[in-house]
C-alpha cells in the first residue's frame, strides 16, 4: 500500500483588516530604513555638498548667459575663419574669430551674422565670470552683440546636462537611496571641475 503524501495545506486569503495592516507593517519598516538612512553622516554631508553644488552650477549658468564683469582691452592681432557666400549680403559672414590682446590672451570666439573683421587695436570687451575671472564671451566694440568663447559651449552643455539629470534623479526618489545621492554628487563634482579647469 503506497504512502500517502503529505499534501500542502489549502491557502487562507488574508481579510481585508489583515491585508490592511500587512500593507501598513511594510510601509512602517521602509519610512524606519528611510528614516535611519537620512540620519547617518554620509547622507547629511553628502546632501549638503549637493546643495551647494548645485548652487555652484547655477551661478555657472548665470555666469554664462548674463552675470559677468566686463573687461575693456585692445585687438593685437586677429584671424577670421569664413563661411560660405550669403548672397543677400553679397558677403561671405565671419563663422570664428581668434583674436590675440596687447595684453597677450588668446580668444577664440564663435560668431554668427558677422560680416566686419575687426581691426588691430580696435576695442574688445572680454566677458568674465566673477570668481574665477575666465573668459566666458567677448564682445566688439563696433557690435553691441555678445559673442560666446569657443569652450563656453561644451562647459554651458555639460552644466545644463549634469543639473537637468540632477534634478531628475532627485524627483524620482528624493535622494532617498545611496546610488541617487552619489549618482548626483558625482554628476555635480565632474561639472563643476569641468567649469573650473576647462
């Protein structure tokens, strides 16, 4: 006579009151890890230096399209790079300027609409940040348009770039997991020695 297997026990559903509190034990133990994790060291340092370099990367920002100080100098000598023949100008327009100061900086500039070269000793206006005094645009001194430094495009793309995921990663989980908090911190720390050292 063959044994008869143990079979498994028919599953009680849970009742709604048991199933409510279920949910509620759950909910309690992840607002307790979440609780714990913003109490550590690593959290409140951390979250910090994320604040302040995202308030480092909004002046950047600023810095580039409208609070620089501006610097009055002297064409020493320059080099124009042309585009292609705009025939309702009968001109062919300035795509880029290097420019070279009396005081010896080097500037390179991306133009667009440009149709005069500049002349040697004629006035430039170097715009520059306030805190590290780099040469973020330039403007001439017969055009009263500003006209971006050649590396101001790739540092402007890199800080919108770092800030945009930034705050994307803190409106999908509020900096509440360890990989989100770093995953900025190092968003923010690369863009902000990316301005600094380019």
């Amino acid at each position: 006579m063959q044994e008869e297997q143990l079979k498994r026990k028919p599953r009680i559903p849970l009742s709604p009151e048991e199933l409510y509190y279920v949910k509620k034990i759950k909910q309690l133990k992840e607002l307790k890890k979440i609780a714990d994790f913003k109490a550590t060291f690593f959290y409140k340092i951390t979250n910090r230096i994320n604040i302040v370099l995202a308030g480092f990367l909004s002046y950047c920002v600023l810095s580039i399209l409208i609070c620089c100080h501006w610097q009055t100098s002297y064409i020493s000598d320059v080099k124009c790079s042309f585009g292609e023949f705009d025939p309702l100008v009968q001109k062919r327009p300035i795509t880029e300027l290097e420019i070279t100061t009396l005081s010896g900086e080097f500037i390179p500039i991306k133009t667009s609409g440009l149709y005069q070269s500049p002349q040697k000793n004629e006035v430039i206006y170097i715009g520059r940040d306030l805190l590290f005094n780099r040469v973020l645009k330039a403007k001439l001194g017969y055009d009263d348009r500003s006209f971006w430094h050649f590396y101001t495009y790739p540092i402007f793309a890199v800080i919108v770039f770092a800030l945009a995921m930034g705050f994307f990663i803190y409106k999908v989980n509020r900096h509440l997991s360890i990989n989100g908090l770093l995953t900025v911190f190092g968003l923010f720390v690369l863009s902000s020695i990316y301005f600094i050292m380019i």
